[in-house]
C-alpha cells in the first residue's frame, strides 16, 4: 500500500498514463511519445510509461526504437505480458515471423486475457502451418470475446498485479450476476495471491456448484485444498479430474502430491516416474521424486534424483539445497566453486538464490569453514526475509492473549468437557528442538502410529477466528469462552475424525506439528485426555540450527537472530503458563538429556502415555516409516551428540543471539 506522502506522485502519473492514452486513441502519435518521455523523466522506470512509449514508436513506424524501448522495460518489468505482446506487433511488422510468434505465445503466457496475442497466434500458426496452435488460439479468441468486458479486463489486471482493482471489478460485476462462474474463479485466484485461501476456497465450490463440468474450477480448487493441507479433499477433486482426462500432466501432478501428503509416498512415486517418463528434463520431477525417496528412508536413490535436478537446471537452487538438508550429504570442491559462481550471478532467480546460500552454509560448515559458512547462512536469512514479512508484534500480541484467555480458572471450570478420546500424542516445541527423535522413538511402539506434523489444530484455530477483519480485535483465541460443551466436544470429534485419513489402526498417533504449543489451551478444551510432549532443546543451539535451516513453508520467525531470540523467549514464557495452568499435563523432554541417557528417556516417554516397555524404542533407528522433515536422515542412526554442540563452531559470530536471548543463552530453560 501505497504511503501518504507518495500519493500524490502517483496520482499524477496515473492522470498523466490516462493522457497518453487518450492521445494514442486519438492518433496524436507523436504527441502521445512526447508526453509519455516527459512523464519518465519523473516517473524513470515506470511500466506503464514505457509501455506507451514503444507503443506511439511502432505508431510512427520507428521500429528499432520501440524495441530498445521494449528492452530497457523487460529489464524492469519481465513478466509484463503487454510487452511481449508490442514486441510481437514489432516484429510482425518487419517480417519476423517466428521471433513474432514465439513473442505472442510469451505474451498469454503471462496474461492469457490478451486477445490481440490470440488472434495474431492464430493468424501466424495457421499462415506457417502450425495447424493445431492455430485451432487452440482462435479458440481463446473465441472465449474471451463471449466473456463480458469486466471480468475479461479483470483477467488482465490480475495478470499484471493490479489485484486491488481487479477485486473492486469482479465484486461490483458479481453483485449483479451471482452465478458467473469465471468471475468467481478469477476472485479466487485473487485470495490465492493474496494468501485469504478459505476465501478461494469458497468461492470455487460455490463455482463448482454452478458449473460441476468446469475443469478449470476444479484444477484450481484442488489446489487450493492442497495449500489448505486438505489432502483428502485434492486427492479426490484430482481423481474426479483424471476420470475425465487419464494422462493430463498437471492432473496426475495433483494426485502425486496430494497422496504425498497424505503419507502415501510408494504410489506417489510410481506416478512422478511414470510422468518422468514422459518429461526427461522435468528438474521439479525429479526434485519430488528425491523428497519421497527421502521420506522412505531410500538415501541413494533421494541423492541421485536431486543430483539429476540439478544436472537438468544446472542453477535449480533447491536441488543443491535439497542435498544439503540430507544432513549427512557431502559436496565436493567442484561443486562448492560452482555453487558459488551461480549465486554471484546477476541473473539468477532470488529463490534459486536463497537456496543456494543455505546449501554453500551447510557445505562449507562440512568443511570446517565456518567463517565463510555463516556468511553464507546469513545472506541465505536475510533474502529470505525479505520474502517472508514476518510480524513478530502480531505473534506476540496473540501469545500473551492465550495467557489471559487461558486462565487456571477458565480451563479448570471446563475440566473433562471435549471429546474423551485418549489417542492423539501431541509433540510440540521449536522446530529443530529433537522433536522428530521422540516422534520416531514412540512410533517404534506397537501402540502408536508416526503420522507427520499434522495440519487440523491450525485449521480449527482458523475456523474459530474466522475471516480477519483490518484493525479489529482477533476473535481467536478469545471466542474460546463462548463455546458451549457440545461444540467443544464436536470440535474434538472433528479433529480425531480428520486425522483417521493418516493412522494404520493403533490405538494411539502422533502429530508433531511444533506451533500447537500455542494452542494447548484449546487442545485440552476439545481433547482433554490427549497426550502433550514438549520437546526442548538448549536456547542457543535451538535457535542456531533453526537460523541454519531453510524450511519448505512457514517457520517465518526463523530468518532473522532477533526474531528467533524473541520466538524461544516467548515459546519459554507460554509453555511456563501451561505449566502453572495444567498442572502435570505437559511431559517436558529435555534434548541433551534424552541422548545421554536414552534407555531412562524412554521409559519416561512411555510411562508417561501409559505404554509398556518395548526395546523396539531403544532400537528406533531401525523403524521403517516415512520421515517428511530435515532430521530425517539423523533418526536413522543410533543416538549420537554430532550436533548438539555445533553452534559453539559459531560462536564468534553469535553474539547478537546471546545478547537478544539474555538469562535463556547460559543453559536449560
């Protein structure tokens, strides 16, 4: 959103864009050029004023001209499909006429609303005996023109980031007509980008009530079930799909992920090599296939995969990251220098970036550089950042709320009230804090499924808080004191019915999703005879391999020392309110103390959620189950101190994470 004291100067560029193109409409061509110079004097850079310039230099015939123009803006503005589509009118004009198609196709590409782009597609396909890509543009051209003119112009908006007014567009058409299918889909797609997914969630089965044959509703609301963790639901929208088209990539890509998340990694695999089959220079194929391999235990065949990742997209950051975050993966001295060489680079994409830095840290830390590693690290963190727009006074603001709401009283009077359901075993903590080696050591009893970190407390947290509204009071956690016994209960009933999806029939299961520790009030309002286990690891070295560690979502508090600091601080402070406020509920499990003493942590463990003994715990690096997160490699081998004590190879650089943890950096908390 724009400031105050910039206001102003947009408000006279937008006058002045509005001027340009009432003279190019006029066919004042030279007119509208001088104008839209004048206006980039002021305004250097800007899109749209560019745009208008190789515009009015095509209009005098100045077609060299243009297409400098139309260089110096892809510098600024790359995906900016009107400028592929003016290129594309350029060299039509002189008679290229495959730089012109290939031009067109770049433009719908990025904005598939341009039906100027169609239309020259299908005239220069048909003209060149591309036959089937002429059919497939007069077609778009045919779809766009039966649209009406606001959703189509919505379309274009959105394609170019101006989702503002697209949204003010779509809602005052939808106001009138209430079924449009295509209008609801676009206003969809602006929740997606605007991160409101129960909205466009909504919106698409609204849609798909209208109109059950619309592929496209369905892809995109598969999608939105996916981001949503609802894996159940996409895997289903996905087969619904391919019953009407076997063999389409993006349908069986759905299905591959949807079954990953659902645990389900042996058929998942068996599709993302099928389409490999298809696809040999697919680099996301083979980046999937080496996270389920990983995830199965199968380290040769994990390695290989992300090796061929990279060997197809020789600057596919996450690849190289992906090897590194194996934990027990080395590089070479080749491969170091040309990960480095690719991250200097000027062109490379800031993900592919970000990734990059992260694997040269873990690189360079196996090699005992660890100057030169942490600055790797924190370049990685600080672009990261940048990406993410963490707001620590917004956590921090419902964390202390919980501590209000969550009073010894009000859970005391509401004692036994929930579903009565004995099953879930809740590992909470930080990330990185040992939590995945007391997951692995009760999945390895008779009694307890492994499942994953678990998605349904965050969603039962966001249907109780409902659609946040601009600058009023979060309804969670206060709504807590208006539920009634029995939606307490229905609450718990849901959750235990929505897990099912990823248990194998013990009586007991796990979900280590480490964030519930801020909703344990809640769970015990709906689960009051679950299982809480708080794993803890020492502040510094928490909070040191969290700084080191790039995760694939969420976890925004992690790319920053001061955030990390104020995190474990404000978890420590939260878990000492449970403590006093349910009494006995919370097993603490101290990391340092469970490796030295393995055998007396066990028991611990499992005396505290009513398990017999069995050596199987003891033996847990021999269980055979899917690990989905990055200590999955470190669980597979007997216990060992390797990285307890890593970040004292740090420490010279550390001071500002033991200056912001304060009295919690000297020892256990």
């Amino acid at each position: 959103m724009a400031t105050t004291a910039n206001r102003p100067l947009e408000e006279f560029v937008e006058t002045q864009i509005r001027h340009v193109r009432t003279l190019l409409e006029a066919r004042r061509f030279q007119d509208a050029l001088d104008a839209a110079l004048k206006l980039l004097e002021s305004a250097a850079g800007n899109r749209d004023a560019l745009y208008l310039v190789a515009v009015a230099q095509r209009y005098l015939g100045r077609i060299a001209d243009a297409l400098r123009t139309l260089e110096t803006l892809e510098g600024f503005h790359a995906d900016f499909g009107r400028l592929h589509q003016e290129r594309g009118h350029c060299y039509r004009l002189v008679g290229e006429t495959a730089s012109a198609i290939e031009c067109y196709r770049r433009a719908v590409a990025a904005n598939g609303s341009l039906a100027a782009s169609w239309r020259a597609l299908a005239e220069l396909c048909r003209a060149t005996g591309q036959a089937a890509e002429a059919e497939a543009a007069a077609g778009e051209v045919l779809r766009l023109a039966q649209l009406p003119p606001p959703v189509v112009a919505a379309a274009g908006m959105i394609a170019e980031g101006d989702l503002q007014r697209a949204e003010q567009l779509l809602r005052k058409f939808l106001r009138v007509h209430v079924e449009h299918v295509e209008a609801m889909r676009l206003l969809a797609q602006i929740g997606v980008k605007l991160e409101v997914l129960d909205d466009a969630e909504f919106l698409l089965e609204s849609a798909l009530q209208f109109a059950p044959e619309h592929r496209a509703a369905r892809y995109e609301y598969a999608l939105v079930l996916a981001q949503r963790h609802k894996h159940a639901g996409a895997l289903a929208e996905a087969e619904k799909l391919l019953a009407l088209e076997p063999r389409n990539r993006a349908f069986r890509i759905i299905q591959a992920n949807a079954l990953v998340g659902l645990g389900r990694q042996e058929p998942a695999l068996r599709i993302f090599r099928d389409l490999l089959a298809d696809s040999t220079q697919a680099a996301d194929l083979y980046l999937s296939i080496g996270h389920a391999e990983k995830t199965l235990g199968h380290q040769a065949q994990a390695i290989e995969a992300y090796r061929q990742a990279a060997a197809v997209r020789p600057d596919f950051g996450d690849a190289y990251w992906s090897l590194a975050n194996l934990k027990t993966y080395r590089f070479d001295e080749d491969v170091i220098e040309r990960m480095r060489l690719l991250e200097a680079g000027d062109s490379i994409p800031p993900a592919d970036r970000f990734h990059l830095c992260f694997a040269l840290g873990k690189a360079l830390e196996d090699h005992g550089r660890y100057e030169q590693s942490f600055r790797y690290y924190a370049r990685g963190n600080a672009l990261k950042k940048v990406e993410c727009g963490y707001a620590a006074d917004v956590l921090e603001r419902s964390l202390r709320l919980q501590i209000r709401v969550c009073s010894g009283e009000f859970l005391r009077t509401r004692a036994g009230l929930g579903c009565p359901d004995p099953a879930p075993i809740f590992v909470v903590g930080l990330p990185r804090s040992g939590s995945t080696l007391i997951e692995q050591i009760l999945a390895s009893h008779s009694q307890v499924d492994g499942t994953a970190e678990l998605p349904e407390i965050p969603q039962i947290v966001q249907l109780l808080a409902g659609r946040e509204v601009k600058d009023a009071p979060p309804r969670y956690p206060s709504v807590l004191r208006e539920l009634p016994p029995e939606r307490l209960r229905e609450l718990g009933e849901k959750y235990i019915a929505d897990t099912r999806v990823y248990r194998s029939g013990a009586a007991y299961f796990i979900d280590k999703m480490p964030n519930n520790f801020r909703h344990l009030g809640l769970i015990r309002l709906i689960l009051p005879n679950a299982k809480i286990i708080d794993a803890r690891r020492d502040a510094m070295a928490c909070c040191f391999s969290n700084f080191k560690q790039l995760f694939a979502s969420g976890q925004e508090f992690t790319y920053g020392i001061e955030d990390i600091a104020r995190y474990y601080r404000l978890y420590v402070e939260l878990m000492e309110h449970w403590d006093a406020v349910l009494p006995g509920r919370v097993l603490r499990v101290r990391h340092e103390e469970l490796i030295e003493d393995l055998e007396g942590g066990v028991r611990r463990l499992l005396d505290y959620c009513g398990l017999d003994f069995e050596p199987a715990c003891l033996e847990y690096y021999k269980t055979e189950r899917g690990i989905r997160t990055a200590s999955s490699e470190q669980v597979r081998r007997p216990i060992n101190r390797d990285g307890v004590d890593q970040w004292r190879h740090y420490e010279p650089w550390l001071a500002p994470l033991r200056e912001a943890l304060g009295s919690l950096a000297a020892g256990p908390a």
